[in-house]
C-alpha cells in the first residue's frame, strides 16, 4: 500500500547516486512532484544531484545512511516514503531489505536480483514488513512495444514467430575494470545488457519453454531461447569488433536490432521518459514486482550457467562470421 506524506508528495532516498542511471530517477522523481531527501553512493562525485534536488541529504558510508533513515522513520516528519536503487547488481539484494528495513517501498533497477532464490527470499520480507518491492521494466511501457503485444494477442493463437535479436553496445577497456566485467557481481554479459530485452520478449510471447547457449564469453554471448510463442536466436556483445561492417563504416559503436518473421521491429525513439512514466505507473498503485521480475531473472541465471553448446542447432546468423 503506497504512503504519502504532505498534501501526496512522496519522500525519496537513492542508493548509488553516483550510477549511470541515477539521472533518470532523480528526473523521475522531480517529474513527478516528489522529493529526493536523501542520498548514497561511496564515490562523492554526485554533483548531478544539484541539477534536482541541491537540498538533499548526502551520505558515503552506508551505515551512517541507514542511521538517518531511521532517525527520519522515528521522527516521522520526513519518513522515507521510497528508496530508489541504482546501486551495482549485486547489492540490490542488501539495498532492498535496507529499505524495507526503514519501512520503505523499494523501487530498484533491473536486474532486480542476481538469483532466482533471492526472489523468494524478498518476497517473505515483503509479507513481513508489508511493504512493496517494485522494479524498473521500462520496456513494457514503450508504446510500440505494447502495440507489438496487442498485435501477438489478436494474432494467430497457435502461431509460432521467429524472431533474432542482435544487439552490441561497445565498452572500452574500463568495463572489465569495473565491477560490470566482474560476472559475481554484474551476472554476466547476458544479465548486465540482456535482461530487459529478456523480460520483453517473455512478456509479449511468453514463458521460457527451452534455452539453449551456444556462445557464452566475457564480452559476447549468443543462444536459442524457445517462447511460447516464439523462437528467439539472440546475440549480445560489448565488443566492438563484433560490430557489422556498415555500423563500422558510420563511425557507429552500437548496434540494436530486432526482427520478427524477418521484418525489422523498430523501437529506436520513445525512450527519453520511460523511467518518469515507470513512477507514474508505481505512483498510482501499479508498477512491476517480484512476479514480473522472476521470468528474466531465471532466464539470465539459467544462461550464464549453461555449458555453451557451439555451433550446433539453430544459432544466431552472427556467430557464422565470427566463428
């Protein structure tokens, strides 16, 4: 049940200020009449903070932060209604009950956790505290990607789609340094840039039936994964070699594509306020939990935990060049 305090403006806290993405939840939270009252990250260099809320509350050490959680909590005034998770991915888990702890809902960055059992474990604090863990699934907010649904529910109920995903987003050499390149911690290329276009496909075709890898490296991976509706052949890489030739020759460093039946689904523009409309949507009483997070999760964890099959069986066209 969401809580509101002074005339429905919600208190904010963010864990990972500091992170890529903490930008967007800042934007979300202003966009969207609330307040930031309070922040977190061990790296101090946060002065985007300034551009929307220079009046909050900064803390480096993650103790002394809950403290002042608690300190609000008691004092009631300033409860922390939200805690926004940006944090790396293998904190989420820790950063979620803190805020529970605090007697906060939880709105945290995808992939929610690394581990299905995590999942579980949330859940029962979830019953305890009565609060409510919410995550970011901006995909399914994107218009075209919901058109793209409605076109797959009013279509043909025993047809099967065949789709390819590719998508290469290239990272320098600091990736590897950084606790993305760490698997324990990031979950692996597949779960660091994969997962959200794991959780659109299942939530337009359907639950995982079979998945398949055929390649699984520090900076590239590919497989089959088997939907309801669907047969997916996916290739996901941070290198740059791995970029088509033309993408090269345009000086380009990403590539994105995703067709369906052969035919290019175009979902390039409409990103700029997905993460606003995702608090919109959590703000008025709807928004993404831990049942909607479960299907990608298992996916991702099944996939960085598979023995990679090679070139065998219906595998991504990419991997014919590469390999």
């Amino acid at each position: 049940m969401m809580t509101y305090t002074n005339n429905g403006i919600s208190n904010f806290a963010l864990i990972g200020a500091a992170g890529y993405i903490a930008p967007r939840h800042m934007k979300a939270i202003k966009e969207t009449g609330n307040r930031l009252i309070t922040a977190l990250d061990k790296y101090d260099g946060v002065g985007i903070i300034d551009s929307y809320f220079p009046e909050a509350d900064f803390f480096t050490e993650p103790e002394r932060f809950d403290r002042h959680l608690d300190k609000l909590r008691r004092k009631g005034d300033h409860k922390i209604d939200f805690v926004s998770i940006c944090s790396p991915n293998y904190l989420h888990d820790a950063h979620i009950r803190l805020a529970l702890r605090n007697g906060a809902d939880a709105i945290c960055e995808k992939p929610l956790v690394l581990n299905p059992w995590n999942v579980d474990a949330l859940a029962e604090i979830e019953k305890e505290t009565g609060k409510q863990i919410y995550t970011i699934l901006q995909l399914r907010l994107h218009p075209a990607i919901i058109a793209l649904k409605q076109r797959i529910e009013n279509g043909p109920e025993d047809k099967i789609y065949d789709i390819d995903l590719s998508y290469i987003t290239s990272r320098g050499r600091w990736y590897f340094i950084s606790w993305k390149g760490e698997k324990e911690k990031s979950g692996g290329i597949a779960t660091n840039i994969g997962v959200h276009f794991f959780d659109m496909l299942s939530w337009i075709f359907g639950e995982v039936v079979d998945n398949k890898v055929n390649i699984l490296e520090h900076d590239k991976a590919a497989g089959y994964l088997q939907l309801k509706k669907a047969r997916v052949r996916w290739f996901l890489s941070i290198n740059e070699a791995t970029l088509p030739g033309t993408v090269k020759d345009a000086g380009k460093r990403t590539f994105r594509s995703l067709t369906i039946e052969g035919e290019e689904f175009e979902f390039s523009e409409g990103f700029t306020d997905l993460h606003t409309r995702s608090y919109e949507d959590i703000l008025a009483g709807g928004g993404f939990g831990l049942s909607d997070a479960r299907q990608s999760i298992e996916t991702v964890f099944n996939i960085r935990n598979a023995q990679p099959a090679g070139l065998t069986g219906d595998y991504h066209p990419f991997l014919k060049t590469l390999y």
